[in-house]
C-alpha cells in the first residue's frame, strides 16, 4: 500500500520536474562488464560458434531495450535504441562470419569491427551516466528551490488533484506531501475578498483573490496567483497556484482604515467645533465692536477716543485672527470651492497696495506696483482667493520690514489654451531668514524662530492658507532669501483669460500723445524703479537720479537736445534740494514750459505748501496709479471744480482730514420734506447685542421695535396683516435663537404675506435681512437661497449697518424715502 502511494506520488509530481527510476550506476557497470566479457571471448575463439555471439548480442540488446523504456521520462530513449541496433548487426556479422559466409582471413577483421563497436558503446554507456548525475544535481537543487520558498506552492489538474505541492504547503497546512499528491484539496476558506485580474505573462491570463484560509497556525489571510501552465507530456493544463501570508498587511491596512476613520471624525468634530467656536466668539465681539462705534458718538474726549480706538483695533484684530483659523480649516477639511468670475487683475492689486499703504508709510517704508502688460488684462478666476493670497504675502513683507521698502511685481505668460500662468513677486528688504526657517514657514501655526518675527505676533497660518490656495489654483508660493537682506516671495497661480479677451494696458491706452522727457530725481529707488516702469511702458523718456545726482543728468540731456519736460520728486525730500532740480531743469529747457511733480503719502500732505512756494504744481499721492500718473504728466485738467484743479490750494485748506464724528442721519419724505422714520423690526435673543443694534438703528433714525426670540418676532409681524401696528420697512433677524430660529421664522413670515386673502391684499413683505456671526460665504449663500434678502455678519459697526438701510429701506406706495446726511455742529 505505501509503495503504491509513493508510485502515484512520484507520479503526480511528473508534470512540475522529470522524475521517474533511473538506471542505477550498479545496471551501467553490469552493462559494461558484459561489453568486457563479449569482448574477452572474442579473443580465445579464433572462430566462435555463431550462437554465443547471437546469444550475447540478443540478451545486450534487450537490456538495452528495457532501459531505454524506463528511461522515457528523461526524453532519451534513443541512447539505449542505438545501441541495441548495432549490438543485433554485430551479432548478425559474427553469426555470418562463424558460418563460413566471410573467408577465415576476414576473422581477424571482424574482431577488431567488433571491438570498436564495444568501444563506442562503452564511450556512450559512459556519457550516460553523466547525463543522469547531472539531471540528479539539477533535480535536487529545483526541489530545495522550491522548498525554501516562504508562498505556499502548489500545482493541480484539471480534476483538482493535486500533482505538486512544495515544502510551504506542508508546513501551513499541516499535510505530509505523500499524503496530498493525487488527492483532491480546497482550503477551507472563512471569507473572501475579490481583487481584479492581473496579467501574468503574455498570453496567459491569471486571477488573484484574496481569502482567509484555515491553516494549521488558525486563520490566516493569503493572496491567490493562479494561472494555466502546460503539463510537463504536453497532454493537458494544469493550474500553478502561489499563495502568499499577507496577514500582517491585512491587519496593518484594517489599522490604517481604522486610523484613517478616527481622523476623519476628529476632523468633523474640529470643524464643528471651529464653527460653533466662531459663532460664539463672534456674537460677543459685535457687541464690542457695536459699543465701541456707539462711543465714538457720545462726544469722547481725546484720551477716551484713544481707548476707544484700542478696543475698537484689538477686536478687529481677534475676528481676524478666527476668521483665519477657520479659513485654514475648511482648506484642510477639504470644503474649499473656488469660484469663476471675470476680473480685472491689475485693479484688484492696486486697491491691495493702496489698503496697506498706510501701515508701510508709518514704517517709513516704501511700497511700489509694478503691472507687466501680459498680467494687465480681464482674468477669470477666484478673485477674493487671489486677493487673499497677495493680501497674506504682503502684509507679512510690510510687517517684517523695518528699513527700505517693499515691491509688488505681477507678470503673466501665456499658456495657449486659454490659461495664463500669473506670478506675484513681493520683494522686501526686511530681515531675512535662514534655511531653517524656510523649510518650516508654510507648515501650520509656524513662524520663523527669530524673536523679531516672533514679536509680531499672528497665528502663523497666513502663509501656509496661501500655499494651499495658492496649490489649488495650479501654482504654488517659493520663497528666496538670505538672512539679513530681505526675502522674495514668489505666488504662481494659473487663471483663465476672460471669454472677452479685454486686455487692459492702461498704460498705453492712457499715454499722452506728446512723449516727455521726465527726470525722476528720487531718492527712494523702489518707488522710482515702479514709476519709470509705467512712464517707459506709455512710451515716455525716462531718466532715474538720486536728489543729489540730478543736476549733472539735466545738464547731460541738455546737451544731447533733450531738454527735461518734467520733474518728478519726493515729498520726502528737502525741499530747497528738489526746488533747486526744478529750477535747473526749467533753466536748461529755456522757453519750454516744465513741470514739477510731488509724491506724498495720503495722510502727509500737509509739507505741500512749502513745494508749491518753490514752483511745484502737480502731486501724485504713493503708491502712484497709473492712470494718475500719466494724466498728471500731460497735464490733463480735470473737469471739477477749482479745489480740485488746484491741489495744493485742496491740501492747505486741510479739506482731506478725517477727524471729526460720524454724522447723524436724518429722513424725509419727498415732496414736503416731512421727516419719517423708518420702522425696524429687530429680531434678537442676545441682550448686549439687541442693545447696540438698537441703538445704532436710533442713531440712524429708524423706530425699532425688539422681539427676544423667533415666535415672539414672528407674531409681531403678523400682527401688521391685522393691523394692530405700523407696517415694517425693515426685518433684521438673527439666525441662531433658541426655539424657533430665524430661518424658520422668515419662512413662516413670508408664508403669512404670500397668503391669499383680504387680510394680505394690501400689504407686501417686508426685506428681511439676517444678522449672524456665521461668517462663511457658503453661510450666505444659503440664507439668500432660503429667502432671506441680505446678509449682514456679525460683528458690524455703524458705517456697516448704514450701508445696509441705505439699500433696503423702501419705498413704500407713491411715498420715497430718501436718506441725506450733514455734519454735525
């Protein structure tokens, strides 16, 4: 019985290596001898009867015969065949020679044929065993192959019978190999997981699955490669399958899922949190920004003033630290939706400038803007990302620069499929940083280890809000610097060119027709390097100088026929020195009329006089647009009035102050000027807050009338369709109120109006507007998409709430109300 199963079993593995009895080195030797003895008789009988060498030959022939049939699984029967032929023709020769048919003299010749025939099949018997070492070395190395392999591998017909199974088979499943050849096996599979088709050669297709399989070590999950291979006689196909342990994978990945699942849930409950801590924070921040523009109205005085400005700049300042933190955290959430909108590039970074103007002037610093004609045109895009991303990187160049000045430089290259590739270069001279610090100035809530940067302050989340939008758009920010010498900061995002392809070029669509000679006597090089940008870019003739070098360049001009048109000067500068430059260039121009041009900073016109008392006409307030630039230099007299056309005498009559309180208003009717007042419904659960919008809206005029809650609000509005009340001009809702909310309310509101009926017929709804502290843009859109007319977040200031009833205070019948200001006395 066990010799059976070890035939079979060397059977079944037939078809994975060759394999079978062989001859033993013990049959080649008898062989051989026979061969020696054949030979030896050969010698004593001069002439040997005829049977010894049929005798002889006949039982050579037939061993050989039997081993070659033996030896079929080798593929080298003809070995055995050959020599057994010629062993019969010997045989026949000698037999023929022993019966007289060849002459007694050719004995001796068919001896030595005889030999040679022995010898060559020696020689053959020979390579035959070393045929069968080598097979044997080469079989036993592939079975150690194979069994040192750690994947279970196994081969089965198309019966499922298993023909090989390697050493990873037995020791996994606990099955001796004799045992399992030829039987049927199928691992008990707990669960399976599919997993798609691979290619695992060139014309074979192959599957894979992965399954949890009982093993004799318990369940264990294994990755299945089957594919079809020849049997090893060609007669059919088997399947190779190639099991690997991937169990620790299994666990790592359900790990990371489990991971992943916990994070994101951390993230969800973050974001709620964000948002609820926003609301939160923001309704009390309304009302200290509220109280604050209130106090500003009680007629302060200059130290009280001083402490109102301080409340009033901190809180602005922790909105926008909240508003930042939750901007970082939809962009890390992943909620970010940029929006597609035509606008005008070049008109969006001027008003960024011209916004943090003020804060670098008070540095002393410069500050300049530089447009190139490809970025000077209608892109389409998200301009408030955009504008938050120049925002962020500027006002960090203007908060860590303590000398020189800052550039702005915007420049386009366009992609030919209707994309241009914008780059925003900021360039300071502030203090730098080093490589360190550059590796970790975008990562969240860092900032720079140098304690000057760590003094400002801030969340440390600007720059890494911009890299990320920056990304989302195509692009992405680089930064170049060196420690003390300022740093370069460099957005790239990718745009659309509008549909409309309007490309601006202001300054050659606005360059004067007459081309002037303008010397820009500047110390200030970053301002200068802007304005000569512009000049040469409208076709101007431009010569730059530092104060103290411009009398030797009007000279120069002079005597190459150029005479100076223009002068272009600092007010920063001594005055007697720019008068002098002046008055150089108009001497060198003869009866040419030349003229003197100041920049001054919007806050700082006040040392105009002494420019005009030395011939100065013109001034360009910093940073200098381009449009009031080139109208400046051709002398373009505005049409309005006579302050106007004469700056300086605007600037010495002190008519750009800002001092002074925020006017009251007052209403009227059209026709005979009766004064009205505008009835308020304001909706509000929050005590303080109820207080200050009250109070603004009295400041602003309007009758208000208060509800704490949704149902209260509600039914003081309905009460107008039964006319128990004044109709309303005006309903300011707050969204987030206990019960009843303000968007519910505003529905049931809006339902009563649009009933049909007498008791509606003669009335409409009036706007109703939310105050919230939900700051997001989606917020908005949502209330606007639910009913609501307007959107007024939380915290707002007076000048905010104004606005507001300028847009939606009514017009009720025939009856305009119209709203006017004046100064108070």
């Amino acid at each position: 019985m066990n010799s059976q199963k070890q035939s079979e079993a060397g059977s079944a593995q037939r078809p994975l290596r060759p394999s079978g009895r062989w001859p033993s080195r013990s049959s080649l030797l008898r062989l051989s001898t026979a061969l020696d003895l054949a030979r030896a008789r050969s010698r004593i009988h001069a002439q040997p009867p005829r049977w010894p060498y049929l005798l002889a030959a006949a039982a050579i022939a037939l061993m050989l015969v039997g081993f070659a049939a033996m030896s079929e699984p080798l593929g080298m029967p003809h070995a055995f065949l050959v020599a057994a032929a010629m062993l019969l023709v010997i045989a026949a020769h000698a037999a023929l020679s022993a019966g007289g048919v060849v002459q007694d003299h050719a004995a001796d010749h068919g001896k030595e044929r005889f030999n040679d025939l022995c010898d060559m099949l020696e020689h053959r018997l020979e390579q035959l065993q070393d045929v069968h070492w080598e097979i044997s070395e080469t079989d036993t190395r592939y079975r150690d192959l194979l069994d040192e392999q750690s994947d279970v591998i196994l081969r089965r017909d198309a019966s499922h019978r298993l023909t090989y199974v390697n050493s990873a088979f037995v020791r996994v499943f606990g099955i001796e190999a004799a045992e399992a050849m030829g039987s049927e096996f199928r691992p008990n599979v707990i669960e399976i997981a599919a997993l798609p088709s691979i290619d695992v050669g060139n014309a074979e297709r192959g599957t894979r699955r992965l399954e949890q399989v009982e093993t004799a070590a318990g369940p264990r999950w294994y990755v299945w490669d089957e594919h079809d291979v020849s049997a090893s006689d060609g007669a059919g196909i088997e399947v190779q399958a190639i099991g690997r342990d991937v169990t620790a994978d299994c666990r790592r990945a359900a790990e990371l899922a489990e991971a992943r699942d916990q994070a994101e849930a951390a993230s969800r409950a973050k974001s709620r949190f964000l948002a609820a801590m926003s609301h939160e924070i923001r309704t009390p921040m309304n009302g200290i920004l509220g109280m604050a523009s209130l106090l500003r109205e009680t007629a302060p005085t200059d130290e009280q003033s001083t402490y109102i400005e301080a409340v009033d700049q901190s809180a602005r300042v922790l909105v926008a630290l909240i508003d930042e933190i939750l901007d970082f955290s939809k962009i890390e959430a992943g909620k970010i939706v940029l929006a597609e909108a035509p606008f005008q590039l070049s008109e969006m970074a001027q008003s960024i400038v011209e916004l943090l103007s003020p804060r670098a002037h008070d540095k002393g610093l410069e500050l300049a803007l530089t447009v190139e004609a490809e970025a000077d045109r209608e892109l389409t895009g998200d301009e408030p990302r955009v504008r938050q991303i120049m925002l962020n990187l500027l006002s960090n160049a203007i908060k860590f620069t303590d000398h020189g000045g800052v550039s702005v430089n915007i420049s386009g290259t366009a992609l030919g499929d209707g994309r241009i590739a914008i780059e925003l270069k900021v360039e300071d001279s502030g203090i730098g940083l080093s490589a360190a610090d550059m590796q970790r100035l975008f990562l969240e809530f860092e900032q720079a280890d140098a304690p000057q940067r760590r003094h400002q302050g801030g969340t440390g989340l600007g720059l890494a809000i911009s890299k990320r939008l920056a990304r989302a758009m195509g692009g992405d920010i680089l930064v170049f610097s060196t420690p003390g010498t300022g740093s370069t900061f460099i957005a790239r995002i990718i745009l659309a060119d509008a549909a409309s392809g309007k490309t601006a070029q202001r300054a050659n669509s606005l360059a004067p027709a007459q081309i002037f000679h303008v010397l820009l006597a500047m110390d200030t090089h970053i301002e200068r390097r802007s304005i000569s940008h512009i000049l040469k870019s409208a076709g101007q003739k431009v010569i730059e100088a530092d104060t103290s070098d411009a009398a030797r360049h009007i000279a120069i001009a002079a005597s190459a026929g150029h005479a100076i048109d223009r002068v272009i000067v600092d007010v920063g500068c001594d005055p007697e020195r720019a008068g002098g430059i002046l008055a150089a260039a108009r001497a060198a121009a003869g009866e040419a009329r030349v003229i003197g041009l100041v920049t001054v900073n919007v806050l700082a016109r006040s040392g105009l006089a002494k420019f005009r008392s030395l011939g100065f006409e013109r001034y360009l307030v910093r940073p200098v647009r381009v449009g009031s630039l080139l109208e400046q230099i051709a002398w373009r007299a505005p049409a309005v009035s006579d302050a106007k056309a004469n700056p300086f005498k605007a600037a010495d009559a002190g008519q750009v102050g800002m001092a002074g309180a925020v006017p009251s208003w007052q209403w009227h009717e059209q026709g005979d000027g009766k004064a009205v007042s505008p009835n308020v419904l304001l909706i509000e659960d929050n005590a303080i807050n109820a207080l200050m919008a009250r109070r603004m809206l009295e400041k602003c005029g309007c009758t208000v009338e208060h509800r704490p809650d949704g149902s209260s609000g509600v039914e003081c509005a309905l009460s107008v369709l039964r006319h128990e009340r004044p109709a309303f001009d005006l309903i300011l809702m707050d969204i987030n109120m206990p019960g009843l909310d303000g968007m519910a309310a505003a529905k049931m509101i809006r339902k009563a109006y649009a009933a049909d009926g007498e008791l509606a017929a003669h009335e409409t709804c009036p706007p109703i507007v939310s105050l919230t502290a939900n700051a997001f843009p989606e917020d908005r859109k949502r209330f606007l998409s639910e009913g609501l007319d307007d959107y007024l977040a939380k915290p707002f200031d007076l000048d905010d709430l104004k606005a507001l009833l300028h847009v939606w205070i009514p017009r009720r019948d025939a009856v305009s109300v119209a709203m006017t200001s004046s100064a108070r006395g």
